[in-house]
C-alpha cells in the first residue's frame, strides 16, 4: 500500500536550475542503446532513469524532475557533480592542450603525483605513483609489480570481494555474479571472508579478527613454500555489500603475508580520499601501512582515471622491461584529480564525511529499530550498508524487499545502490557534499519504502 502523496517527503532546495534538454527522447535512448549496446551493459531499474545533468548532491532526468544522489555515481563522484572548482581546472586545460603520453614531460602529471603522496602517512614509504585509466587497470598492476618484485605468482584475494572486470580483476573477484565463465583465475586463492554478521566469528566475538586471520595462515600453508605473491582486500568491502573487517584482522593478515614473502595491497577505489571519515584512506582505520594502495573512482571525481602507490624499491620491478600506459596520466585527468583532490583538502571533505556520515548512520539504526526487515546497519564516514532480511534470527537474505525498496526510493526522488552476494545490501554511499537536510530526506524516503515493502 503506497503512501498518501500529501506526506511524502520533498527535496531540500537547491538553487541549480537544470537546462531545457534538447536530445533524443529516453525512448529513443533506449532503443539505440539495445540496438547498438552490449547487452552485458546492465541498466538499473525495471523502468531505467536517464540523467542527462547533474549539480553537487543532485542529479536530473531529461524532464528536470531532480533525484538526491545516494550512490555518487557507484562511488565515483567524491565532492559533487560538476563542481565548479573541477569543472574550471578541466576546462583550462582542454582549452590548452588535451593529451600527451607520460613519454614527454608535462606538469600535471608530477604536480599531482607530489600531492597524493602527501596524503599517505610519514614514514609509510608509500610516494611513488603509476596513474592508469581504472581501478580493474590498477589491480591488474598491483599485481604484476608484486609478481615482478617478489618473483612469486600466487595471490590471496577474499570471497565476497570485489575487484574489478578485467580478466585479471575477474580473478580476484569472488563473487559468480561479476565473474565470466571462462578461465581467469590462475594461482588465485580465496580466503574466508571475515564477515561479523554473516560469519562463524561475530560481533559478540572479541578476537573475530585474529579467527578468520587464521584461515589465511591456513591457505599460506597448505601453498607452495614461496609462491605467494601478494594478498589484497577492500578496507570495508564495497560491492560485497559494505562488509568492515574486524579489527585486528589486517594486522595479523599483513604479519603472515610478509613472512611468506608477500606483499600486501589495500584497494581503496571506494574506500579512499576522505570517505571513511575518520581517516584518509581505509587502511588506517586498521592501524595497518599496506606495500602498494590501489584507486580510482573518487580520486577524479567523475574522472576515468586510477593509480598504484608503492614503494620505491617495490616501483622498480616494473622498469625491467619497458612499461607505460598510454592515457594514464593525461593532462587533462590529472587536471581533474589535482582539483579534485584540492576541493577535499581544502574544504574539509572527510570531517564533512565522518560528521554527515555519523549522522547518517545514526538515521539508519534508528530505522532499524522501527524496521524489523532491517538486520544489519554497518559501515564508516559515507560508506554505508543496510542489509534487509526477512528474519533476524536465521538472516535469510530479503532479496525481493531489497529489490522493491530500491526501485521505490528512485520514484521518490533518491538514488541508492544494492549488492551483496545475496543481492539485499541497500548501499549507500553518497557524494560527500551531501547536508543534513538530504540525509533527513534520505532517511524518511527510506521509511516509506520499507514501510510499504513490508505490507506487500
């Protein structure tokens, strides 16, 4: 039963007006999309939105109905679309010169890498930059400056974990749904994933970290003696439905990696710049310095853009052989970055996303006290996860609930995302601009989705 429209809730005021769109109707959008388009290009929503602008927090379709971006482009979209900032520095640099490949000098380039390395904790080593086009192409070149740097081949990735969709990527990524039924995962070994709802080890467990740690040492152990390459996670899993390692977790891991001669790599394409709020970047909420952090995504800001940062001797491997990425580093990406990257220090993005985050959060364990469906609010900063059930005490997976919630936000006005490996995670993760007065809207829009999810 759907909510009397007179007490749905409205949008907070924005003062951004978007322009008449003139294009293609959605329809016709649609048609040439299926026509012309892979069919592997998944579309969200049984009746797709098309956004066609967009203005910090907000997004809008080609009739102007504006929609509270809850997902920030699937994590992309760091300080707001199109903020002006970004857009100016872009703008300058398409107006002045577009591309050059990382064999000429060009500033852009070391200017950004200099301050992205600042942005790593003193002494941690980590201050040597490989700029590619993606978070899949940065994985991909973790793992081979690890290959190349310990001589060893296997990695130890996590199930449940998301990594990208090349097929290297493909191979760490322990989830069927993302993954192709074709060879990709040589010398790959998946480890349990510490999960402190859905695991053996939960919350009530003090030293779940160092449990599920030891089925890591297990894997090491039952390896070729001096096979093991690398070891990669997500600080707070992301597509696998926002799923934090327990505390302890990493330490341990990171101990037993190294003393089997392996490197440790934290991928922070959804977890870095700020978004935790109480740190930077993921891994320091874990007390952990990984050999090699992977991004993308937020670091642009919209930007199609990623990077390695390693250490200097662990840099060195690759230069063996002759090694560069075409894109990778472009002027006008690293234009993009470099503002980007100046908006969230200079404005102070990650307080903005611990203290909304905090008070977000805050919201949705309220909710859950309210809604029984709800089994789980987890995550740090404006990283966050609302996994439905339709028990709370055997925890099955409220796949369709989740499904139903997701579609009627959207009608409502705000845009979430979903996954998990059971597909009943609301995620949400937005741009970290976000006010207190979206998070409201956000929360009650929630309400009434749930609420009329659980009546059908």
């Amino acid at each position: 039963m759907k909510t009397e429209q007179s007490t749905l809730p409205t949008l907070p005021a924005c003062a951004h007006t978007p322009a008449p769109y003139k294009g293609p109707s959605r329809n016709e959008v649609l048609a040439m999309r299926q026509e012309f388009l892979s069919p592997a290009i998944l579309l969200y929503y049984r009746d797709p939105v098309m956004i066609v602008e967009g203005s910090m927090q907000y997004l809008f379709d080609e009739t102007g109905k504006r929609y509270l971006d809850g997902f920030a482009g699937i994590v992309t979209v760091s300080v707001g679309h199109c903020h002006p900032k970004v857009i100016d520095a872009v703008r300058e640099q398409n107006e002045r010169f577009q591309h050059t490949t990382t064999i000429y000098l060009h500033p852009n380039i070391a200017t950004y890498a200099k301050k992205l390395a600042s942005t790593f904790p003193k002494g941690s080593g980590l201050s040597v930059c490989y700029f590619t086009n993606s978070g899949s192409e940065s994985n991909d070149l973790a793992l081979l400056m690890a290959r190349a740097h310990t001589g060893n081949f296997d990695v130890i990735a996590l199930r449940n974990a998301y990594h990208g969709m090349s097929p290297t990527a493909m191979g760490l990524t322990a989830q069927n749904t993302w993954k192709m039924p074709v060879p990709h995962g040589f010398g790959i070994h998946h480890a349990k994933c510490p999960d402190l709802y859905r695991g053996p080890f939960g919350h009530d467990d003090p030293d779940a970290g160092e449990k599920y740690a030891e089925d890591v040492d297990e894997v090491i152990r039952y390896s070729t003696p001096g096979a093991i390459a690398a070891f990669i996670a997500e600080p707070i899993q992301g597509v696998g439905g926002t799923v934090e390692l327990p505390p302890g977790y990493l330490s341990r891991v990171y101990a037993s990696v190294r003393a089997a001669g392996g490197l440790c790599i934290s991928d922070e394409v959804q977890t870095g710049f700020g978004r935790t709020g109480n740190h930077f970047w993921g891994f320091e909420n874990h007390g952990v310095v990984p050999d090699m952090v992977t991004m993308a995504k937020g670091m642009g800001n919209g930007a199609p853009c990623g990077a390695v940062v390693t250490r200097p001797e662990i840099a060195q491997a690759l230069s063996q052989r002759l090694h560069f990425n075409t894109f990778g580093g472009n002027p006008v990406t690293m234009a993009q970055c470099e503002a980007t990257l100046d908006v969230i220090l200079n404005e102070n993005i990650q307080k903005r996303a611990l203290e909304i985050g905090g008070y977000l959060k805050q919201g949705l364990i309220e909710l859950k006290t309210q809604h029984e469906a709800i089994g789980d609010v987890r995550g740090m900063g404006l990283m966050l996860g609302v996994e439905l059930v339709t028990n709370r005490t055997t925890k099955e997976p409220a796949k369709k609930m989740c499904a139903d919630v997701f579609e009627r936000a959207k009608e409502l006005g705000l845009l979430i995302g979903k996954g998990g490996i059971h597909g009943n995670v609301l995620r949400i993760k937005p741009p970290m601009c976000i006010s207190r007065e979206d998070v409201e809207f956000l929360i009650r829009v929630l309400d009434i989705a749930l609420t009329e999810a659980s009546t059908q």
